[in-house]
C-alpha cells in the first residue's frame, strides 16, 4: 500500500529539519545579518525604534535625495546668499549629539585604508 509522503517525512524528519530547528536557523541568520558594523553607530542605536526613526535621531538620512533637494536654475544673482542662509539654519537645527556621531565618522573614514 502507498503511504503519503508528509506522514513518511514526519515520521523520519531529521532534528534541524523541524519547524522549532527552522525557525531557529532563521533567527540566527537574521541577527548576522543585521548587526551593525560601526561601534559608535551600535552604542546609539535604540533597538525599539525602527531604522527611519534611529537614522532622523542620529542626524543620518537614508535618502540622500530626498534630504537635499535638487535646485533648479534660475537667473537671480542671491542664489550665493541664499545658500549661505540655508546653512545657518541647518547649523542652528543640530543637536550637538548628531555633530559627535558625525565628527567620529569623519574620522573614522579619514583613518580607512584607501581601496
């Protein structure tokens, strides 16, 4: 008489076969995968907040694009002075926290060997 094939693999399933070893296997691959590289990035970082959230705390963005905006050209000859407005106005709007986090990855990417 045949026998269904799940009832077989059932009966003879390995140990890291299991759904409890699977799931396991997957955690474990999970927590590799997403441990962060940098320590100073690692000590800051708050494991209940989501990326978007821990990036906007840190002063980081995740697109670039989207955090500074393209200009679009025009002939007006303030373009210079309105620059230089922008960038008082980010340097009043940073905590001093973020300014650390970024001065240590300066420095971190200033020691890196060149590839």
């Amino acid at each position: 008489m045949p026998t269904v094939r799940k009832r077989r693999s059932r009966k003879n399933s390995r140990i890291n076969n299991t759904r409890y070893g699977r799931r396991l296997k997957k955690r474990s691959c999970k927590s590799v995968k997403n441990r962060i590289q940098l320590e100073c990035i690692r000590e800051r970082w708050d494991s209940k907040k989501t990326m978007k959230q821990n990036l906007m705390e840190l002063g980081l963005s995740i697109d670039p694009n989207r955090s500074l905006p393209v200009r679009q050209p025009n002939n007006s000859t303030n373009e210079v002075d309105d620059m230089a407005v922008e960038n008082t106005e980010l340097q009043k709007s940073t905590p001093s926290e973020q300014t650390d986090l970024i001065s240590e990855l300066e420095a971190i990417a200033a020691n890196a060997p060149p590839n």
